[in-house]
C-alpha cells in the first residue's frame, strides 16, 4: 500500500506541475508560431537585399539557410527560458557549445565539407559551368552544394565530389579565361632549312580562324630528335576542351598541308632491327661461308 500511495502522490504531483505548466506552455506556442513568421519575413528580407548583387545561387540558399536557422535558434532558445525558468541565456550558450563540440567530433567528415562548400562558395572562384581538374577527375562543374560538388566528366558521367577534396588539392581551371594556349610538336628532316620551315607553319597557323593572331603564334625548334628536328608550336584558342581539340584538328592539318607544299618531309622515326647470323651447328661463325 506504501508503495501504491507514493506512486500516486508522484503522478499528482506530476499533474499538478503540468497543470501549472500549461500557460507557459501555450507562450511557448505562440513564440514558436511568431518565430516561423518572424524566420519568413527575415528570409524575405535577404532575398531582397541578395537580390540586389551578383552573388551564385548557391551562395544565396547558403545565406537564407543561416539567416533562418539563426531566427529559430533565438525562438527556440526564448521559448525554453519560458517553460524551464530555472534555465538562464549563459547556461543555454554554454549546453549549446558543449554539444557543438560532441556533435562536431561525431560528425567530423560532415563539417569539413559543409565549411569547405562554404569557403569555395565565397571564393567565386570556381563557377558552375567551369571545365576542372582536381586528383585526376577531369568534368565540368554542374551543382555546388554546402557538402559536395557534382562534376560532369567529359564522358558524360557524373562524379560527386566531397567539398573537403576540392579545397585541400589543387584544382585547375581549364575556363577561367575564354582562351587558353595550345601547343603541338613538329619535326621536320635534318636536311630541311629551318627558317623555311618555321616560316611555312606560321603562315599554315596563321590562316586558321580558330587561332587567335593577335595573342601571338610560337614556333620554337626545340630539340635534336634521333631522326628530325622538332619545333614546338603554340598558339592560343578557346579554353574549353572541345575547343582545344578543334583548334589542334585543324593546326595539324593545316601544318601537313603547307609541308607537303612546301615540299618539307616530316620523317618517320629511324627503326633499328638486329639479325642473327644463322651458324651450322659445330662451326663458328667466321667459319661459314
């Protein structure tokens, strides 16, 4: 029966502590339907202050993700001080801060690519659209998230790459410019005048519309090879990777033509082949006839 009396006294009391819960309660209703008010009218704000500069898309859901989590945080945190008044600002920052910490080292992985999505969105310096490479995954960048980047290979196929791996390694940027310089090696034979030669390529280049002119063309003899002398040639043309290859379609063919125009051999590399002497079996092979 003792057992039976204290069980009852507790959930009396327990009945009489939520009966006087019951306003504070219904306050903390009410501030919970002001915060979810409150968090749209601030979302709206920022998209019209955003609105007004050039920032990426991704970088604006970023910023609307923040501006409403603050508003909840303070909501919520308001509305907790309301039921349990035994709770003060200082105690709710520092249980915030203490969980902070646990949760950051249990999810450790997970907030390096959400900080490292956020620093590659301020840094604007890869776009979507951009043709990149980075740890040999070569594509194009088609969606930037706060966790992870989706690289388009050249291929067609998609890679999801972690946001962490793009801002510890190099990444190359093959279209940070709408042109980058292309190069190709040429070798001509040993008895070709050199001048001659550099002469027909530059003209050969420069009559392609795909080579921009006006940034220059390179002819340069580079090296003594075991059976031509070879010239680099470099030229400057689109940046993308379609477009590099167009350009160096059309500066081979073109450089074929004007050679074999010009009546200059580009030579085929000198093959080296060792024969064995046949020797009867018991003689020497001085003593073969």
């Amino acid at each position: 029966m003792n057992l039976l009396e204290t069980l009852l006294d507790q959930l009396n009391g327990m009945a009489d502590q939520a009966v006087r819960m019951l306003p504070s309660l219904a306050i903390a209703v009410v501030i919970l339907i002001a915060t979810s008010i409150v968090a749209k009218f601030t979302v709206n704000i920022a998209n019209i202050l955003i609105g007004k500069t050039e920032l990426r898309p991704s970088l604006r859901t970023l910023i609307e993700t923040l501006v409403r989590l603050g508003v909840w945080l303070l909501g919520l945190m308001i509305a907790a001080i309301i039921i349990f008044p035994d709770l003060t600002p200082a105690s709710l920052v520092a249980g915030l801060g203490i969980g902070a910490v646990a949760i950051g080292f249990a999810f450790q992985d997970i907030f390096e690519n959400f900080l490292a999505g956020v620093l590659i969105m301020v840094r604007e310096k890869m776009r979507i659209g951009d043709v990149i490479e980075c740890e040999g995954i070569i594509g194009k960048v088609e969606h930037i998230t706060l966790r992870e980047t989706h690289v388009r290979k050249l291929s067609g196929e998609v890679t999801v790459v972690p946001n962490s791996i793009l801002f510890k390694n190099p990444v190359e940027i093959f279209t940070d410019k709408e042109q980058r310089r292309h190069d190709v090696v040429i070798g001509v034979s040993y008895d070709t005048d050199l001048d001659q030669a550099a002469e027909v390529i530059r003209k050969a280049v420069t009559d392609l519309e795909e080579v921009d002119t006006e940034k220059g063309i390179d002819i340069f003899a580079q090296e003594f090879n075991s059976s031509s002398v070879d010239f680099l040639v470099r030229w400057w043309s689109g940046s993308t990777p379609r477009a590099g290859w167009e350009s160096k379609d059309k500066v081979v063919r073109a450089i074929k033509r004007g050679l074999d125009e010009a009546g200059i051999e580009i030579p085929f590399p000198y093959i080296t082949h060792t024969f064995k002497e046949r020797v009867p079996l018991g003689e020497s092979p001085g003593e073969s006839a």
